[in-house]
C-alpha cells in the first residue's frame, strides 16, 4: 500500500525575543492512500500548526513532509503552490465560500485557479455537487444555503481537483448532531467512492471513532489511541 503522506521528525517553534515556544516536537506521521485518519487534542495543542504544515501552507523549523513521495519544502513557493492545488484539498470548520459566488462557482474555483477553461471548471464543479447531494443547489449563493449545505459545498471544492488527501480541520465543529452525521457520512463515502485519504482534525470523539485510526497530537507529538473513550474532552 502506497503512503500518500509521510511527516517526518517535524519541529516547529516561534521565536519572540528570548522566549521560544514549542509547538511541534519530532512529530511523524504515515497516511496510506484511502486511509481516514482522525487528530484529536487539547486546544491550544498545535493541531491546526500541524494541518499547516502537512498542508504546505506554512514552513516548519525542521523536519520533512512528503505527498505522494515529494518533498514539498523542497520546492521553490510557485512549485509549492502549484503542488498544493494539484495534491491537496482543505474543509476547515468555517466554510470560507466566496459569497459573491454561486456554489458551483466556489467549487470550480481550485480548477481556474490552474488554468482549466472556464466551461470544463463548471462541468466538473456541477459533477461534484451531484455526488454530495447539492445538484439542485449550484446557482444559489452561500447566503441562500443552509450550514450544511455550506459545509457540504466545502467538501466539494476541496475534492474537485481529484487530490491525493483531504485536510480537515474540525469539518463538523460547527454543525448540529444530525448534520455533522450527514457530512460524516458523505466523507466515508467519498473516502469509498474516489479513494481520497483524508486526516481530520477534530474534538468530536464520536467522529474520531469512526475513522481508521486515532491519533491524539499531546506536547508536541503523536500517539496511537487505543480507546476513544479515555481521550480527554474539550
């Protein structure tokens, strides 16, 4: 089986005058493809710090991350650019939708983004809105969509570009019981249907439960959770 994403040794501090604060201390961590991967934490814990930098979207002190066998702080910051689009997907709690935009145009946007012609971006946009139950949705705005809706729009986006992983930071946070069920439901079935691995950050113990594996990220590192239960909650 194929490692989508390998961390290795990752150390990420900040310096402020004399004072240095550790976040990350030698964290490794090996993703298969299809795997789904659940991050669980205190708050202030270093999970987001994490996501960024397995996302290529901050640089860490040492250490290497490798997607699909790259070494992607090893790229100049175009090529890391380019790669992210091409490799990767991001669901964070809020949805950060353009609200200017239809949802099919949010989720087309990764697409124009690397250059695909406009007609072909809305084609594969409507597509992924029709495999997360929004196909009667794509021309209305953010604003006329339900939080769910929102999120589920989301998830669309972050898959529309086919990337090797998805990085989920706390996706159903902010949702009730029964619609954070439905997102959950529709990851693992994506997971299913397009082989995407996904890492998800999150405090809800139930939605940890149900991925492949637990980890919980404590002062600095990882390590496997053997029951859900005993993690601590907040």
């Amino acid at each position: 089986m194929n490692n989508v994403l390998v961390c290795e040794q990752l150390v990420k501090h900040y310096q402020q005058g004399p004072q240095k604060t550790e976040i990350l201390r030698g964290l490794d961590l090996t993703v298969s493809n299809n795997e789904l991967v659940a991050i669980v934490g205190s708050s202030g814990c270093g999970k987001s710090t994490f996501l960024h930098l397995a996302g290529a979207l901050d640089t860490p002190t040492s250490g290497k991350v490798l997607i699909d066998g790259t070494d992607i702080y090893q790229l100049s910051d175009k090529k890391r650019a380019d790669f992210r689009n091409k490799h990767l997907g991001f669901i964070y709690q809020f949805h950060h939708l353009m609200m200017e935009f239809s949802a099919e145009e949010n989720v087309a946007m990764p697409l124009l983004i690397r250059g695909d012609k406009p007609k072909a971006a809305l084609a594969q946009a409507r597509e992924m809105l029709e495999k997360v139950g929004l196909a009667h949705r794509l021309t209305h705005r953010p604003s006329e969509l339900s939080g769910g809706e929102r999120q589920r729009v989301a998830i669309a986006r972050a898959l529309v570009t086919k990337p090797s992983i998805v990085l989920a930071d706390e996706p159903t946070g902010n949702l009730d019981y029964d619609t954070a069920e439905q997102i959950f439901a529709l990851i693992k079935e994506l997971n299913q249907s397009i082989g995407t691995s996904f890492v998800v950050v999150t405090h809800d113990l139930a939605l940890a439960a149900r991925m492949d594996r637990q980890l919980k990220l404590d002062h600095g590192t990882l390590c496997q959770i053997e029951q859900t239960a005993s993690v601590m909650q907040g």
